[in-house]
C-alpha cells in the first residue's frame, strides 16, 4: 500500500499572539502549516497563504492568490469593507468573530445584576472602611 501525500495548508497569522495560542492554533490539525507575522508580512507568506487570520492587514489581491479563507479577530467588518481583497476576490471566504461574546455578555450582566441585588458596592465600601 503506498503512502498518499497529504499537502500542507499554509496559514497566516498577521497578529501578535503568544506562543501558546500559536501552539494551540497549530495543534487543529498537523496539515496546518502556521507562520506568525507581525506587524509586516512578507509578500512570500502572502503568496503562499490559503488562510489568513488579521485584524488590520490585508494583503491585495494579487499578493495572495492562492487565499481561500480570511478569518478577521473583530466581530465588525466596517474597518475591512473596502479592503480589495474583500470586495475584489470573489472567492475568498470572510468570517468574523461576531456572536463569540455572547454567552460571557450575558454571564457579565446576570453578575452585574446580582451584585447590586445583594448590594455588593455597599460591601466593597464597608469592606475598605474595615
């Protein structure tokens, strides 16, 4: 039985992340091949990339055309729409983080609520007062 290639996906990451979210990023699958480039990105990486994770830098059409996927860290896009890459490569899928907030949103309000149900302010001041 002979072994099957399997090709590697090479991935930009255009933000400062830790190494251990870079770890963590590279865990999802061994085909992932994971370069972190921050501020500036090489016209290499671009050219290479298939998937692209950023918040503010974009790469023109013709620096990435093998791109097939840009994953943006904000929820909103208003800062991207113009961007060429977006509105010029037709077939460049766009996500966004938008819905992630939602249940820590929520969590934070029902705990805002209680803590002024059971008077937690009040607790702090007396609390500091000794």
């Amino acid at each position: 039985m002979s072994e099957q290639k399997v090709d590697s996906i090479p991935v930009v990451v255009a933000m400062n992340f830790s190494d251990a979210i870079m770890e963590q990023i590279r865990a999802v699958s061994p085909r992932l091949r994971v370069e972190r480039h921050h501020p500036n990105v090489p016209d290499k990486a671009w050219n290479d990339a298939e998937i692209v994770y950023t918040v503010r830098n974009f790469p023109t059409v013709e620096q990435a055309p093998r791109l097939r996927w840009m994953q943006l860290h904000s929820a909103g896009i208003d800062h991207a729409v113009k961007e060429p890459i977006l509105t010029d490569a037709a077939d460049v899928e766009v996500t966004t983080t938008s819905g992630i907030h939602a249940g820590i949103i929520a969590e934070y309000c029902i705990m805002g609520m209680l803590a002024f149900e059971f008077g937690l302010p009040t607790m702090l001041d007396y609390q500091a007062r000794a």
